[in-house]
C-alpha cells in the first residue's frame, strides 16, 4: 500500500473517531448542563443538545476534511509520524478551543438569565 493512502487513512480514522466519540461524550454529559442553565424551559434542552450535537460534528468533520492537505513526501517512518502528530494535534487543538467556546457562551448565557436586572 501506498504509504500516503496510508497515511491519510490513519489520520482519517483517528480525526473520525475522536470527532465521533467526544461528540457523543459531550452530548451525554452536556446534557446535565443545559438542564441547569435552562431549568425553567426543560422542552429546549434535548433539541438544543441535538442541535448542538449535529453543529458540533459538521464543524469539526468538516474542518477535519479541509484540513485534509499533504505538501511533505511520506515515504518515510518519521515523515509519516511528523505529519500525523502535526495533524492530529491541531485537530485535538481546534476541539478543545470548541469546547471552551461553548462553555463560555453558556456561562455566559447562564449569568445572563439569573443575573438580576439583566435584559436578553
């Protein structure tokens, strides 16, 4: 096999599935901290948490996808870990900087609603 083709297929797996099961972990236990945010409008959560689900892995697979780009020969061990490292890590980098986005608007949000004389 191609060590190229091989290449992108392990980055492919490894970005796929982190995509997918830090998706589903943040959806579980997500879910806990939209009840508290939103504890007096309980029917928004489990649309919001989907929503947020669906956004969370256009975004993450779709620059996964963009990212996607090879401009170095991988014909060797070391190339071919350099550039998985490199990718992967920039992946996992955008993830994290997701993550705590998204907690900061909703504490945000979450300060905004049980704030007194604060209007939305």
């Amino acid at each position: 096999m191609n060590p190229t083709v091989l290449t992108f297929s392990i980055y492919l797996i490894i970005a796929g599935n982190t995509t997918y099961f830090l998706g589903r972990s943040l959806y579980t236990n997500g879910s806990h901290f939209l009840h508290s945010i939103f504890i007096t409008r309980e029917e928004i959560v489990k649309p919001l948490n989907n929503v947020l689900l669906i956004g969370f892995y256009l975004i993450n697979l779709g620059f996964v996808l963009l990212f996607f780009t090879q401009e170095k020969d991988l014909h060797s061990t070391i190339a071919i870990a350099e550039f998985l490292s490199e990718k992967i890590g920039v992946v996992y980098l955008v993830l994290g900087s997701m993550h705590l986005f998204n907690i900061f608007i909703f504490m945000a949000i979450e300060k905004r609603l049980y704030t007194p004389n604060l209007k939305l």
